[in-house]
C-alpha cells in the first residue's frame, strides 16, 4: 500500500464507532444496470463504470477496511442489464415538502425489484451467500431523490444501501446486502463518487448490524463510516470517497503510490555582453607594486534556466513555485533576488566607486497553475545571484477548502548560483598584478621565490636581489637597476619586475 490521503470529518470532533459483528470479508458484487436506457452512450456507460468498479475493488482503495474486518479479495461479477421500464418508480416519488423523504421511495422500489429475482431464481449463489453485494446502477433518466427537513433544508441523496432478508422455511434465510446507485448526473467522477461510498458501507455495515457511529449522535440515514466523510479523492484515475478510519482518526483514501517530488536545473543560456571600457584607479595593496590607472571593461550575461520537477505518485497535482519564498505568477512574472558584484573601482585616487544595485530582476514563466517546468531569465545588466527555488505539490483534491489535511504535499529545493557580472582588466594590469605578487614574493623570501639556479645566474644571486628590494638607501633606484641588467639575460621576468620597481623608486 501506499501513501494515505487524510481529510476532516465533517461531525466537527473525532467520531466513534464501533462493532456490531457483522462485516463482509470476500465481497461477491453483482452489479445490475436497471432501467430502459441502458445502455447509454458518453462518459456513463456500463462499459465506463464497470472498468471503475473493477478498479476500486483490484486497487489499494479498500485496503483500509481491514481494521474492519475486511479480507478480500473482492469478486465483480458480469453485469446483469435489466432493460423492462421502472415507470412505477418515477410515478410514485412523492412531491418535496417539509419532513418528505423522497429515497424511501426508492428503495421500496428496488426492494421490491430485487425480492423478485430472488423469488424467481433470477440471481445466481444467492442461497446462504451473506458476501453478496448488489448495485442496482438506475438509468440517467431517474432524477436523484431528495431529503427536506421540517425547516425547509433539503439533501439530495444520489445512492443508498441497506439489506434485504428473504425467509425460507427450515433454511438459513437468504440474506445479502444491496444500494442503489443513480447516475442521472452523467458524469462518471459522480457516479463512481457514489459508488465507492455505497460499497464500503455495505462491507463494514452489512444487515445493519456491523460498524456504526455512536458519537456524536448519528443524524437520519446517516450513521456508516462514509458519512462523516465528504471528501472525495483521485485513486488509478477514478474519483472514490474518503471513509472514516478509527486507525488514523481521520477520514481517508488508501492510494497505491508513494509520491515523490524532485528538482534539476538545466542552463539552456550563457551569453556574455560587454561593455564600454573605463579606467580606475588601483592600489595593489603594496609599497613594493604599482598604483595608478588601468582600462577595464565590465561583462554582464543574459541566463536563462529550466527548473524541472519530476513528480512521481500524483493524480492530480497542483503546484506551487516560490523564487526566495516570493510566489512564482503564472505566465510571465518577475522577482527580485539579492545581487552581488565584482566591483568597479574608482575613477581616480580618493573617489568614491561607481554604485551598483543591491537587487537582481529574475523574469519568471510559467505556463499554468499545474507547470512542472518554470524558466528563469536574468541579465545582461545584473548582478550575480544566489538564490533558492522550491516547488511544493500536492493533490487538488486535498486542498484545506475540501477538508485536506494536506498529507500529500511535497517539497523539494534547489539553490541556484547564477554568475551574470564580471570586472575584465585589460594587459597592462594583468602585468602589473603579476609583477606585484613577484616582488611579494621575493621580499617575504627571496631563497624560495626565485627557485633552482639558472643558467647564467650572478653569483650570489639571492643576496642582490635581496640587498636590492631592502635597500632604504637614497642608492636603492640604482641598486634595483643594477640587480635588473644583471638578471636581463638569464631571468627576464625577475628583471622587469625590478626595473618597474626602479622607476618607481627614482
């Protein structure tokens, strides 16, 4: 089995019930399609219904009757098509008024039906066969009965079940359980709604004498552990109504899969845009490097992304998107994520650097409020962004407006680091920067900056250019020229980063 989807009942507290006895273990379903327009054609067929019965009973919908007494498996039996007119029954449906309670005429009437067959052999292992079920399935042309109050409220009642009791003389009587099904709605989701209902009542509550509710106190025609539910779920693709589980202390639906709900990023685009070329001012960080004005240019891109969900166990999913926690729109839409930037320097010594936006605009699409799939565009002309996608899914039908209890929602994240700006130095920087870490280098240690001999080293090599980068003397330009020629041959490198240093010290 897998996951249990759970609603609220309707009582307003946790209901009670409890055990008479009586309960169906291996349910034998006969399904009867009565009434003059049988068959039908569009979406309530017997073909249709009988596929939707075969379904819930084979699924995992049941399976949450076995704390009942429930064993399975369930039989379905081939359907009987019963094609005489039922006009007794359209003909004496009282009129609605207060305290009428038009499903009695229903029932008197499909009682009246079934204790024919049974009287004429029309039904086969019927004799001492207590696991029978039958669905009296009546045509789209009956309306559906209603219930109104003395106040005036009136209940329509699309199904109901209950048992019929044939006595035989010096025998176990035959006794079975039966409901009646309309389908005048002519829409299958409804229909198999109702069915679902009648038959799980029939299983846990047969003769009247099995599971009922004792708290709160059961209103009319109500009392089995379907009505404290009105919830309905999605199970292999027919809608089945939620009961009452005392294991869960929830109304439930017992589904087959176990759902699941997973992120992938994909970059469909990467495209660099550059911009004009400035010069700014730099400090190397160093009295023994370089400051001065250098050409730079600043690269922003246009990304775009796809985020996936993969979505696995859903019937029907509803999903919802969020960028940082901030709601994703359907179709086209557009949020704001911190930005963060290799920064631009000044235009000179002493100015301030040039003010760059603490926001990056994400532009989002989704195409519907069911999108697995959402795209994110972001650049040229924006900040680098980090940011958290996370889809949250669950069934529609367990929405809290319909008394979910939200058991099917999933989350997943993904974090995005999406790279949209960079400062680009032209050569002459490159130089300068290399030059600096150079002569770092060699003041920190000049042993191991400068490495193995080369061919046509000075002899004492470590100790000039060690005297030379020291050097606080008025003589230290020359001492750096000197050690420079002297280098120019074997270390050019080394050399030029010298000679720089001379000419800056004079």
């Amino acid at each position: 089995m897998g996951d249990t989807v759970t609603f609220t009942p309707n009582t307003g507290v946790t209901p009670t019930f409890d055990g008479r006895g009586s309960r169906i273990e291996h349910p034998d379903v006969l399904p009867i399609f009565w009434g003059s327009n049988w068959p039908v054609s569009g979406d309530v067929t017997i073909a249709t219904i009988m596929t939707a019965l075969n379904s819930i009973v084979s699924g995992p919908y049941l399976g949450g009757l076995t704390q009942y007494g429930f064993v399975g498996p369930a039989q379905i039996r081939e359907p009987r098509v019963d094609s005489s007119p039922f006009s007794s029954l359209l003909f004496t449906i009282p009129a609605l008024a207060p305290g009428v309670d038009q499903t009695q005429a229903f029932s008197a009437t499909v009682f009246g039906y079934l204790n024919f067959l049974v009287e004429h052999n029309a039904i086969d292992n019927v004799d001492d066969n207590h696991e029978l079920i039958v669905l009296v399935f009546l045509d789209p042309s009956v309306p559906v009965p209603s219930i109104m109050d003395l106040a005036g409220k009136v209940t329509p009642v699309p199904g109901a079940n209950t048992s019929i009791e044939h006595f035989e003389f010096a025998d176990d009587n035959t006794r079975f359980e039966w409901a009646w099904i309309t389908t005048s709605s002519n829409q299958l989701s409804s229909v198999t709604a109702v069915l679902s209902h009648e038959l799980v009542e029939s299983i846990t509550d047969p003769f009247d004498s099995g599971w009922h509710q004792t708290f709160p106190p059961a209103g009319p025609n109500a009392g089995q552990i379907g009505d404290v539910c009105n919830e309905v779920a999605i199970v292999d693709g027919v809608t089945v109504s939620a009961y009452w589980s005392r294991a869960d202390a929830a109304c439930i639906v017992t589904t087959a899969g176990t759902r699941r709900v997973s992120l992938t990023k994909t970059v469909t685009k990467h495209e660099p845009h550059n911009g004009p070329s400035h010069e700014g001012f730099v400090d190397l960080g160093s009295p023994l490097c370089a400051a001065g004005l250098f050409d730079y240019f600043e690269r922003t891109f246009a990304n775009d992304l796809t985020i996936d969900a993969k979505i696995d166990g859903y019937e029907s999913p509803h999903v919802d998107w969020t960028i940082d926690g901030q709601a994703v729109s359907i179709l086209q839409g557009a949020v704001d994520v911190a930005a963060s930037w290799d920064p631009e320097p000044p235009p000179s010594p002493g100015s301030p650097a040039p003010h760059k936006p603490a926001l990056a605009r994400l532009v989002t699409w989704k195409p519907s409020a069911a999108a697995s799939q959402i795209t994110i565009g972001v650049g040229p002309g924006e900040g680098n962004a980090s940011f958290r996608v996370a889809v949250s899914v669950a069934e529609s039908f367990d929405a809290a407006s319909l008394g979910g209890k939200g058991s099917t929602r999933r989350t997943a994240i993904i974090d995005i680091d999406v790279k949209n700006q960079e400062i680009v130095w032209e050569s002459r920087y490159q130089d300068a920067k290399k030059n600096c870490d150079h002569l770092q280098h060699l003041a920190a240690g000049p042993a191991s900056a400068i490495g193995p001999p080369h061919p046509g080293d000075p002899a004492d090599l470590v100790g000039i250019v060690s005297a030379a980068i020291h050097d606080q003397t008025a003589q230290r330009g020359e001492a750096l020229r000197n050690a420079a020629e002297l280098l120019r041959n074997s270390r050019p490198e080394l050399s030029r980063a010298l000679m720089s240093l001379a000419q800056r010290t004079g």
